[in-house]
C-alpha cells in the first residue's frame, strides 16, 4: 500500500473529488480525517471507509475550525503528513456584474482564506515533527485557462495557484512539498453552477467536446492524482500545478 502509515488530513472530504480523495488514501492504507462543514456528510463518508477514519466538522474559512481538523489528526494518529486543501464553492456560472458582493466574499473566504488558515494550522505542526510533508492544493483548469462565466471563481483559483508556487519555495527547506491539481469538469455537486444551466446529456456532451480525452473528469482521476502526489515516490516534486483534464489546458 503506497501511503501506509501516513496521516492525512482531507477538506471537503464528505462528497465529491475529497469523498474520492479521501476513500482512495484510506484504501492505500492513510489515516484519515475527513473533514467537512457538513458534519453527517463527513460522519457517513468516515464510518465508510473505515482504516479508522475520523470525521470532523468545521468550515476551512475559519481559523479555528481549521486548527481542529490538523489537531485531530496530531491526537488521533500522532502526527501529520498529508493536507489536501480540497473544500471550495463557487458562484453560479453569470455575467461578472450579476455576482453580490456577499456570494463573492463567500467564494474568495472559502477557495482562499481557507488555505491561509491551513498553513497556520499545519506548516507550525509539520516543522516540528521534522519530516518533511505534502500539501496538496485542489485548484482547477479555471486558474490556468479561464474562461467567461466564472469570472470570480476563476480568480480564486488563479490565487491558489500562485500561492501554491510560492509556498513550494518557501517551505522547501523544510521538506515540505506543495503542488496543486487542477482538475476540468467532473460531476460533483458544483456541477450545475459551474454549468450554469441543468445538468443534462446534451449540456455534457458540450462541455466534453472541449476535452480532448472526451469525458469529463471523475473523483477517482484526482484521487490517484493525490497518491502521487502524497507519496515519497513523489519526493522531488514541488511547485508543480497539474492538469488534470484530460488534454483541456494543453
Ligand atoms: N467539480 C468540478 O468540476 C471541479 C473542477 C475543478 C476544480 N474543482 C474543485 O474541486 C474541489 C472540490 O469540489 P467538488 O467539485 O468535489 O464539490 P462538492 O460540492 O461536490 O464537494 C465539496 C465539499 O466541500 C464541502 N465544503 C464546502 N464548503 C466548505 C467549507 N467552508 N468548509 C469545509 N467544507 C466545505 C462541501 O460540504 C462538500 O462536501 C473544489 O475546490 C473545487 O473548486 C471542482
């Protein structure tokens, strides 16, 4: 099993991509805290893959909450190794100006204060266990390749980015890796909004003929993404924002 004994943390991990991220780390035999401002969703997710999964309930735009999903895996499993920062929102797919101020301070407080709070929570824990780390940011082909619609969304995104370059280079003397995923469309409950109409075949076929690989992605695509990532075989690897996306951004 290639994440024996590691400890994980995953955000957003009640549904979705970190509900496959989540499962996938557990089958590869991580300790995992699965984290989510739906506490059922991350109670049944947790209780289901067992490997002594923990759920915890919190909102990774809040200091507080965040610190308690990192000290739940330090109590738990007496340590950290993986942080995947994979809870976001978004605005529904619109022209920019139609966006509220409070939907775009929601979006911005999740997609990016989340990831200044979870350093302050786990950078501290993993410079004093002195064994390096892997943090893996869930960002999105909408910070590389925007596209109309999702103006503010994007943008968020582009800010993970950056600050996952940066990171990387600031925390490499410290042995811990900082990369990004950037997933295209799969289906999820963002879906619809990234949409921006119902979700139906014909909607799906539209978005799936600009993916080259012609599907759009699934939850099991970014979870082995994550192994990789995750694991020592990935020991040299830092900085690096990865596509994936089935040929979208290339
Ligand atoms: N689905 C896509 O097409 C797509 C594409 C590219 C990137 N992404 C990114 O993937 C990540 C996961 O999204 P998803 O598509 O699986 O969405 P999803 O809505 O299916 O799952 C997101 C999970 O995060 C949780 N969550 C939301 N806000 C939270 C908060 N403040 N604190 C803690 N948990 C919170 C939700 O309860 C949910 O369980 C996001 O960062 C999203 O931007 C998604």
């Amino acid at each position: 099993m290639r994440l024996q004994g590691k400890s994980a943390v995953v955000t957003g991990a009640g549904g979705g991509f970190g509900e496959g991220i989540a499962r996938r780390f557990a089958a590869e035999g991580a300790r995992v805290v699965v984290a989510d401002i739906d506490a059922a969703a991350a109670r049944r997710v947790a209780a289901s893959i067992g490997g002594g999964a923990v759920a915890i309930a919190g909102d990774v735009s809040k200091g507080d909450d965040m610190r308690a999903m990192i000290a739940a895996a330090v109590d738990r499993f007496g340590g950290l190794d993986v942080l995947v920062n994979n809870a976001g929102t978004t605005h529904r797919n619109q022209p920019m100006l139609d966006v509220d101020e409070a939907t775009f301070d929601r979006v911005y407080a999740v997609n990016v204060k989340s990831i200044y709070w979870s350093m302050q929570a786990a950078v501290p824990v993993l410079r004093a266990q002195g064994r390096g780390g892997s943090i893996i940011n869930i960002s999105s082909t909408a910070g590389i390749r925007p596209r109309p619609g999702l103006v503010w969304y994007n943008g968020t995104k582009g800010a993970v980015n950056t600050m996952t370059q940066c990171m990387a280079i600031e925390l490499a003397p410290d042995n811990i890796r900082v990369n990004a995923i950037c997933p295209v469309l799969g289906a999820t409950g963002l879906t619809e909004l990234f949409m921006g109409q119902p979700d139906s075949p014909e909607v799906r076929q539209k978005f799936m003929s600009t993916i080259p690989l012609g599907r759009m992605s699934q939850p099991s695509d970014i979870a082995n993404a994550c192994v990789w990532l995750a694991e020592d075989a990935s020991s040299f690897i830092t900085g690096v924002l990865l596509p994936v996306d089935g040929g979208r951004t290339a």
